[in-house]
C-alpha cells in the first residue's frame, strides 16, 4: 500500500498546495477525487476523515493518522520528509506565521475573486469589489515584504514559500494583473524553478489515481 492518500479536487487551491508539496519531496502518493459539485464532501463516510466538510485530507496509512487543513498538512510532511521545514525551530515558527497571515486577506482575495470570475459562486457587487481590493492589498503587501530576500523565511525555499505560493498562483484566474509586482513575481519564478515543480493545471488529476 501506498503510505499517503490524498483526498481532493483539481479546482481546489488548498488541495493544490498538498499535491505541490508531495511532488516536490518526490512522495509517492494515492489520489481520491472529491466530487464537491455532487456533495461528496458532505458524506457521512468523508465527514469521518474531515469534521469540516473541506477537502484537501491527507490519510498516512503508515502512522494511522488522518489530517485536514492544508497548512497542518504541509507542517506534517515537512516533519516526516525532512524538506521544507526550515533550519530549527525559529524558522518553523516564522513559517506558519506566513501560512497565518496567508489564510487571511491573501486567500480570501484571490479565492473568492477566482470563485467569482469562473462562475462557482456570486457575490453582490460591493462583496465582489471588496475581496478584489483585498486581493491586490494583500498582493502589493507582500510584494514590498519580498522586496530584498529571494524566501520568505531565512535562506532556502521552506513550507512558506509553498503555501503562499498556492495561493498567489490563482491570481491569473481570478484576473489580478501581476505585472506591478515585479519582487513577487521574481519570488515565483524560483518556486517554479524547484525540482519537482508543478503548476496548478498539473499537479493534480481529474479522477482518482493510484500511486
């Protein structure tokens, strides 16, 4: 048996954040689709794995350990593959403050403004007006926080990068022009320079895969 399984969807950014991490550690990995569209995400038997009725899941057969929340997610595998995870302790925690600090304005920014412009949800026109706002806010702030550094947290690509990374690569698709953001876009850039880079129309399948 595979050790991981990864239950998700290929839309899904958070699920995408997952999948980067695993190829980028060389992991070999189960995939199981997630219908949202159908409620799968919403069965007794998927409520069993994830209290939230969110995917990504990530199940480690190997440790009988089942997690949601994609930050916890890349926390774990940073732990149990020794990348991403920092030079000691202080960079950890410098990490998951950048993961923190993501799951805010960033995400719901770009999310809902992506959401929004293929058609997966509708927002009143001042709610749809706000979470672009919020998006190029949060953009152009972390923009001028890149400024000077080539990663986010000390001198190598870390768990940071990735989650960040995750979101701020929907931006195309939720038509935020990048162009003014000339740090970030070179911060991106060295993401996808990494080996075992994949982009959010590859990373992830459309069905069900085994490893």
């Amino acid at each position: 048996m595979t050790r991981f399984t990864l239950h998700g969807i290929f839309a899904s950014g958070p699920t995408y954040k997952v999948g980067l991490m695993l190829h980028m550690t060389s992991t070999p990995f189960d995939y199981v689709h997630v219908d949202l569209r159908s409620g799968a995400h919403k069965a007794d038997a998927f409520l069993a794995k994830n209290r939230y009725g969110q995917v990504p899941v990530l199940d480690d057969h190997e440790k009988d350990i089942c997690l949601c929340q994609s930050s916890v997610i890349l926390d774990y595998l940073a732990d149990e593959t020794g990348r991403f995870g920092g030079k000691d302790r202080a960079e950890r925690l410098r990490a998951r403050e950048w993961q923190l600090w993501g799951a805010g304005q960033l995400t719901t920014g770009i999310y809902r403004t992506r959401a929004l412009k293929l058609g997966f949800f509708q927002f009143p026109e001042q709610v749809a007006e706000a979470n672009f706002n919020a998006a190029n806010g949060a953009l152009k702030e972390l923009n001028g926080l890149l400024d000077g550094r080539d990663w986010l947290v000390g001198a190598g690509p870390t768990i940071a990068d990735l989650d960040i990374y995750g979101i701020a690569a929907y931006a195309p698709q939720a038509q935020v022009d990048l162009a003014n953001y000339a740090h970030l876009r070179r911060w991106m850039a060295k993401v996808e320079a990494l080996p075992g880079f994949k982009n959010v129309d590859t990373a992830l399948p459309k069905e069900s895969v085994k490893a």
